[in-house]
C-alpha cells in the first residue's frame, strides 16, 4: 500500500483540488492506498474541508494538531501514522505536482533507493525565493556531504522503514535526505513539475530561515560527531591550551632572563585565557561523551542500522 501524507495550515481554497488531483494521479496506477491529512493548527475552515471530505472518503485520514507544531512535527505524525509500504510526502498549496507520483513511485520501485527526492528544476517562484533557495543547497551540500539538488522540497518518496527513527523537530524536515544518507540510506531524485501559488500565501519568513540555518548546524555535528563529540571538544580545547601554553612559557621566559615586564602585556592575558578556555572545551566534550552513552543506553538505541542478515 501507498500512503501519502499532505501536511497543511491555513490552505482551505487548496486542500479539496488536491486531494482530487491525488486521487486521479494513484487511481491509475491500480495499488491501495490512503492519504493523510496533517493540520498544523489551521486557524481557517481548512480542517472543516477535509473533515467532512473525511466522512464520504474512507481511504482519507485526518489528522489534527491542537496547536501550530510546525512542518516537521506534521510530518513526523504522518510517518507515525501511515501504513504504506511506501510514503509520499508533498506540501499542501498546489505547487507539487501529484501526477508525478507515478514516476516517483516507478522510480524507488525499480531501482536501488530508499528514498527518492523531487527536484523542481522549473521552479516557479520570485527570484529572492529562488535565489536564496540555491544558497542554501549549496551550503547543506558542503556542510552534509549530500548530493541532491533539491533537499528543500518536501516532495519525497520513503520507503517505510527510513521513516522509522526519525526524529523530526525545529525544521529538521529539510535535512531528513541528510539524516537518512548519513544512516547509509540510498538518496535519489527525480526531475518534478513545479507549479505557481495560486491561492494563499507562503510560510516562509526570515524566523523560519534562521531557525533552518541553526538546525543545519546541529545536524552538520551530530553527523561528523554524534558518536564521539569529545573529537571536535576535545580538538579544539587541546588547540586553544597548546596554544595558551607555548605563548604563556614564551613570556614567563622573556621576564626571567630578559627582564621583560607582563603587567602591560595583552598577549599574557590572552594567553591565560586561551589556557582557561581550552580546558572548559575539552571538559564540555568529556561531559558530551558521557550524555551520547546515555542517549544510546536508553530504549535500545543502536549506533548502527542493520539491512538485513543472511545465513
């Protein structure tokens, strides 16, 4: 079976369009499936769309949020919730196209991916949205290592099992190809359809993107680092201390045998200092270390993931 899960806020002249069009789209393709609403904590008539669209179709399922959790908890609640064999995510506001599922669907079935990521290669979109849109993919590539040209659109293709442990939070649903690539998944994509916003506005806003910019970070260290952080703590407090300590021995040398004064010195200051910091770093990695053993002790976490046994 096929799930497709469509989390929404605020897209009531959009929400019946498109379910119509996902319907036209996977009824050709003769496969059972259902499709999962999200509301994100709508403040409009979109839930009360869906929920009476919900009572004639019974391959629809909504889901509703007490609250806006945001993009990435919608989508996590859809994972939890679907019961596909495959998941489809794509956004609400009609710029996805649905008649690319089949391809998408043709894709992941046929060859060797895990997950298969729409690329909207025509986008649709004012310049500044696009332009910055490019900045972005270019920084996550060299940050995450990942190689797909698109990873800011929701239109994916999942296997169920990549959707298991995922943990989904801030704006996190931008980076799950990293996630899943750095878990040894297999990173597709495929060329989409992308269409212009012809009802409602955009959620995107500078909070949105700066929040977006601090998640990449955290996911740029739990990549390099999650499983041993006092690595980069510890690096960068034996640098600073090595440091700190060859220029401290320098002037203490200077003022013995040379005289020098260090009462008007910044460089003594600075040193002292660099000697301070170096060991509160390699202190947070020790205590960083001792936190990843006890995230990894808990329910049965595994630093490793399994494709399969043989024999």
């Amino acid at each position: 079976m096929i799930s497709i899960v469509v989390p929404f806020y605020n897209e009531e002249e959009n929400v019946l369009p498109l379910y119509e069009e996902i319907s036209e789209s996977i009824d050709r393709l003769n496969k059972d499936f259902e499709i999962i609403f999200v509301d994100d904590g709508s403040t409009d008539s979109t839930y009360d769309i869906m929920a009476d669209l919900a009572k004639k179709e019974e391959r629809l399922k909504i889901i509703k949020f007490r609250r806006n959790f945001g993009q990435s908890a919608a989508l996590k609640a859809g994972f939890d919730n679907a019961g596909g064999e495959f998941i489809i995510t794509l956004d609400a506001d009609l710029q996805n196209d649905p008649h690319d599922i089949p391809a998408m669907i043709d894709k992941i079935d046929t060859e060797d991916y895990d997950v298969v990521c729409g690329w909207r290669f025509n986008r649709k979109d004012a310049g500044s949205k696009k332009l910055f849109s490019k900045f972005a993919n270019f920084l996550r590539n060299k940050l995450t290592s990942e190689q797909i040209h698109d990873s800011g659109s929701t239109f994916r293709i999942y296997k169920k099992e990549c959707t298991r442990d995922l943990e989904l939070y801030g704006e996190l649903h931008r980076y799950i190809p990293a996630m899943l690539s750095w878990k040894g998944y297999r990173i597709g994509e495929i060329k989409t359809n992308h269409r212009e916003r012809l009802h409602g506005k955009t959620k995107y806003n500078c909070k949105r993107l700066i929040k977006g910019f601090l998640d990449l970070i955290v996911i740029t260290f739990w990549q390099k680092y999650s499983l041993r952080p006092i690595h980069i703590f510890g690096g960068i407090g034996m640098t600073l201390g090595m440091l700190g300590g060859i220029v401290t021995v320098y002037l203490i040398f200077m003022r013995l045998f040379f005289g020098t004064g260090l009462a008007n010195r910044p460089l003594f200051t600075a040193s002292i200092l660099a000697i301070i910091i170096g060991i509160q770093f390699f202190t947070i990695g020790i205590l960083a270390d001792v936190m990843i053993k006890i995230y990894y002790g808990q329910n049965g976490r595994k630093n490793y993931l399994i494709e399969g046994t043989f024999g």
